[in-house]
C-alpha cells in the first residue's frame, strides 16, 4: 500500500525542493496540514537521493529510513530554456520498509518518463507555479494515490491528448522445477476458472490433478508429453492455483516440524478446518447414514423426509468419530431381524430408542496423532496404533493437510553403496554363479538414519512389504524373497543360484534307485512333483515289477531330457546374465545417496517393493539412509 506521493524539483534558490506532497505534511511540515498528520521522516536526510548527482539520474533508486521505504526515478532534462541550463525533478513513492516493492518498480519508471515526454512538449512541470496543494500536479498525485490503493490500477486524463494509465501486476516468484515423482494439487476450485481459451495441455492434464496422481502419471493419462506437463504444472504453480506434494505410500515416514507447536498445537481455528477435511463423513461420495427404514412401509416417504433429524447431528459436528460401529451393527441387525413383523411399528421403536452417545476425535486428539507421528516409524505402523482414533479419518487427507500447513515433513529414504573398485562385471554362468554367492554373504541392505554397519542379505527372513521399526543406530536385515517375487525381478532376483541347486536336487532323485514302491513322474517342464507333507513323491505305483521295469526307461529318458535342458538352461542363463548387468548397472546410477526412493521408483517404473529386492541382489553393500 502506498503511503505518500510526493513530487520534488531542484530549485536554483532553495536547492531540494518538495513541492507537493499527498497526503499534505506527510513529507514536510505544511501550515494546511491536519494536526493528527505529522512527516514519516526528515526529508533533509534522503534530499541528496531524490534529487542527486546527475551521473545518478535515470536510474531506479531507493532509500529506506525511519521505517519507510522511498523509491523514486530522477529524471534530470538539459536546455537553455532552464536555469542553469537543467531542470531535475523525481515523483516518489513512499511505502512500508517491509512491504513487497516489486510491482511498484515499473510505475515509478513509467510515471518518470511520461513527466519527462509531457515536460518536452509543453513544460508541463516547469510551467508549474501553483501552491502546494493545488493545481493539476497535486491532482494528479492525488487521484494517483487514491486509485492504485483501492483498485490496484487508474485511468487519469491529463490534457485533450495525453492520458495517464497505470496498473499494479504482482510479480510472484520463479515456481520451482517440477519432478516426475511430485504429486501436484489444487488449491483452489479449477472448475470456476476453466476455460475453453486456455491451453490444450492445461486443459488435458487438469482433470487428472487430485493430489494421488504423480506428474509421470498424469502425463501417461492424459496422453502428453512429460516435458509439457512440467510446463504446465509450473504455470499452474505460478499462480498459486496448485501445491506439490510427495507420493503417498503408507511405507513412507512422517514427523513434525519445528512450526508444530506454533500453528496448529495452538490454533484451534486450525483444529477445526483439519477436522472438516479429514472427516470422511464429509467426502464426496460419502453417504448420509440414517436411521433404517422399510421400503414397504406405507409412510416410508414421510419418514424419508423427516430423516435428517436423525442423522446424529452431522451438520452441527465437524468432528470425526471415535470407536467401532458396534451400535450400528445391533441396529442394522435388528432391522433386519424385524423387518418382517411390520415397518411401522419398527420405526416408532426406532424412534423411541435412545442412542448411546458417540465420542469425537476433537483438536486435542488431532494434535496428539500429528505429534504421535515421528521418524523410524511408517504410516502403517503408526495407523495400526491408532486405528480406532482414525476410523472415521482418511490418512492420505490427513498427512496433506499437515504438509501443506507446513508442520509436517516426509522422511525420505535414499540409497547409498558406490561399486567397490575391484568389481568386474561378469557374464558366463560360472562367474554368475560365483557371484550369487558372493552376494548373500559379501551384499545385503543396512537401514538407518546414517552409514550404519554392514548387513547380511540371506539372514533372518521377513515378510515381504512389511515396513520395520526402523531406529537410528541399528540395522535390520532382509530375508530372501518369495519364488512369486523371484519370477517378476527376473534377472535381480538370484534365479541362477536355484536353478542349479533344482538341477542337482533333481538329477539325484532321479538317478538314485530306492527299494520302495515310489516312482518320480517327470512334468512338462522336467521337473519332479513331491509332496512337501510327507517328504516323498506325489505319484505311487503298487506293483512292485512295473516298477522295476520302467525304472530302466525312465532313467533313460531323463538322461535325455537333461541334455536338452542343460542346452536351453545355459542360453537361457546368459539372456538372464545379461539383464542382470543391465539393470545393475542402471541402478548403480543411484546409488550415491543422492535420489530418493520416489525418484528411482518414478523413473524406473517400479514398486518399492521391488526397488527393494533389486537392492538385497546388489553384490555389495547398499546403505538405506532416512533423512
């Protein structure tokens, strides 16, 4: 907001000169001035930057004093027309020191040179001897003044050919690149300011912006170029019409920042907007749940009217619900037990029944689940404590309005194991096989805030997906992966190494001629069939003299079949030994704990979860940091 205008000459007599001021006094003392207005400042200490040297002169200068901030363009017009053969003048603006001056720079610029332009073809200025507060100069500062302060823009007429047009632009900061990896959000209902003139990628890519989607997959959807969506979504961003947020992923870690106890621990006004987006009562697709009523029933209209009395209250409370619906439960179950005796008379013992009264999850519980959040802890560790709190409550919600506030903060995780220097890349089945090996006892993940020791990757098994408590100081180890996760890592899930153990398992079953009755019937792929209960073969033949007559053509046949595979197993392992360097070798990239798990996943289109069997087949250390 602009708190004076006031236009200043240099005078042959006086020097420095202000010679109208708005509002009057507000710069000097002025006999007309009110009482109440006294100067911001003394305008004897920043005369020498209004009007300077002439070597300062058409530029853009600014001085702040006294808590103000006085921007002006000095102008200086040589002519022997002028005393001294120059005449030097300056309109200056005077704001608030603290306040954003960079959409005022341009006016004061442009305000200089049309007085400059107006001075050449009619001496608008120097012509000029009306008192201080009078004449066209002051009315124009005036009406200046007044017109960019309530509507940011004036349209004054000066003369029969000149016009004065000025308007305020905010200029917002540069937004920030965008990432494949970040999931952007309006801020704002784009449905209000849509329009058939705006660009086509714009136009494409909105409708897939819900805060879920990342921008590598808003750009596959709506079926543009990535390079485009990034453009976009900045000028989006540009305008504050959109909040880049990360992936969400119950796996991911969250805590609060140092603002927690300053926004919402201590706004209650804060509490409550919380409240009103998280609460899934009031989602979209959410339904009213009202009191059960029998579509047979004579007055079921009237009763569906009059419903919204019994709707436990939920427009008059924001708050979510806390506890188990097993009230609901004995009532849906009555119902159903009773409908058939009579809709009527069910619904006025509906009526007549009291309802036990529900707890809400108020601000003081919004507050300490925020607080409840913490590093080294997932969001599906910390919803499986809090899951009763949090029935009513949608997470994904709940995390983006903490983030967006800005008293939350995501917990990334990066990879960090450079190749050692002595590592060769490989690709016989033999160096392969040597290098499975080496990988479960040399290789492995170690988990921790920082470069923790070094871990096994073939101890201690887990459950697949199964998010750890993971603490600072100690390290967690991975177990094998499943033969299912086996078959979708290809090449990175150690196939080599169980693919020569099955050959050996199964050439010494079948090559070893027992005394009992059983017999090993080959599959289609050539493999035996057990049954893993009873530690024996699936098939049983009773006649013991079949027996002994297929053993010899069995064994023959698998001798057969065994050369053809071993054929086929060791082209099949050099296509595999292939892919297992490629992709080791576009994983080892990001490993110098510089891209986080978002990023690695986003742009090598896979899970987490299969980042991070890649990881445990990486034959040496991989650190995983959380910072």
């Amino acid at each position: 907001m602009i708190k004076a205008i006031f236009y200043g000459r240099f005078d042959t007599q006086e020097g420095p000169k202000v010679v109208h001021q708005v509002p009057d006094g507000a710069i000097v003392p002025s006999p007309t001035a009110s009482p109440q207005q006294a100067p911001f400042f003394t305008f004897s200490d920043i005369s020498f930057f209004v009007i300077p040297r002439q070597e300062l002169c058409g530029n853009l200068l600014q001085v702040c004093t006294n808590g103000y901030r006085i921007l002006g363009y000095p102008i200086c017009m040589k002519s022997a027309q002028y005393d001294r053969n120059e005449f030097i003048f300056n309109f200056c603006f005077v704001l608030a020191e603290e306040e954003d001056f960079s959409k005022y720079k341009s006016i004061v610029q442009k305000l200089a040179d049309l007085m400059h332009g107006l001075e050449e073809q009619s001496c608008f200025l120097s012509r000029d001897f009306s008192k201080s507060g009078e004449g066209k100069v002051y009315s124009l500062c005036e009406t200046l003044m007044e017109d960019l302060n309530s509507y940011s823009e004036c349209m004054i007429p000066i003369d029969k050919l000149n016009t004065l047009n000025f308007k305020l632009f905010p200029v917002y900061p540069a937004p920030p690149h965008v990432k494949a990896w970040d999931v952007p959000l309006f801020t704002v209902r784009y449905e209000a300011f849509l329009d058939e003139n705006w660009d086509l990628t714009l136009q494409k890519i909105v409708p897939y912006i819900n805060g879920v989607n990342s921008v590598r997959i808003i750009s596959i959807l709506a079926d543009v170029e990535l390079s485009l969506a990034y453009k976009a979504i900045r000028h989006l961003i540009y305008y504050g019409c959109v909040f880049l947020l990360d992936i969400f992923s119950f796996s991911a870690i969250y805590a609060p920042t140092a603002s927690f106890h300053s926004s919402i621990a201590s706004d209650e006004g804060m509490q409550q907007e919380c409240a009103r987006y998280v609460n899934t009562r009031f989602a979209p697709t959410s339904s009213l749940r009202m009191a059960p009523v029998s579509p047979s029933s004579s007055d079921y209209r009237g009763d569906l009217s009059g419903s919204h009395h019994r709707l436990e209250d939920m427009d008059d409370n924001i708050w979510p619900i806390i506890g188990d619906t097993d009230d609901d439960d004995v009532h849906s179950n009555n119902y159903n037990t009773h409908r058939n005796k009579g809709g009527s008379s069910f619904l006025s013992e509906t009526r007549q029944r009291p309802r036990k009264k529900r707890k809400h999850l108020d601000g003081v519980g919004i507050v300490e689940l925020y607080a409840s959040l913490r590093q080294g802890q997932s969001v599906k560790q910390w919803y499986t404590l809090y899951a009763r709190q949090l029935g009513n409550v949608d997470i994904r919600r709940f995390i983006t309005f903490g983030i967006i506030k800005g008293f939350l903060y995501r917990v990334h995780k990066y990879a960090y194991g450079p190749r050692p220097e002595g590592f060769v890349y490989t690709s016989s089945h033999a160096d392969i096989k040597s290098l499975s090996k080496a990988s479960s006892v040399k290789g492995g993940i170690s988990i921790g805030s920082g470069l923790g020791s070094s871990m096994n990757s073939a101890g201690g098994a887990t459950t697949a997906g199964e998010d750890a408590l993971v603490s600072r100081e100690s390290s967690i180890r991975y177990g094998r992966i499943d033969d299912q996760q086996q078959q979708q890592a290809g090449a990175m899930s150690g196939s080599y190494q169980s693919t020569n153990n099955t050959h050996s398992n199964r050439s010494h079953n079948s090559h070893s001629h027992t005394n009992s009755s059983n017999n090993i019937r080959l599959g289609s792929a050539g493999t035996s069939s057990f049954d893993h209960n009873n530690n024996h073969p699936l098939h049983h033949h009773h006649d013991d003299q079949q027996n002994s007559e297929n053993h010899s053509t069995a064994s023959e046949d698998l001798d057969i079949m065994d050369g053809e595979e071993s054929k086929e197993r060791e082209g099949g392992t050099a296509q595999e030994a292939i892919r297992f360097h490629q992709n080791l070798k576009v994983l080892e990239k990001y490993l110098d704990g510089q891209h986080c798990f978002d990023e690695i996943c986003t742009e090598l289109e896979i899970s987490e979860r299969e980042l991070t069997a890649r990881l445990r087949m990486v034959p040496w250390v991989v650190h995983i940091i959380h910072r």
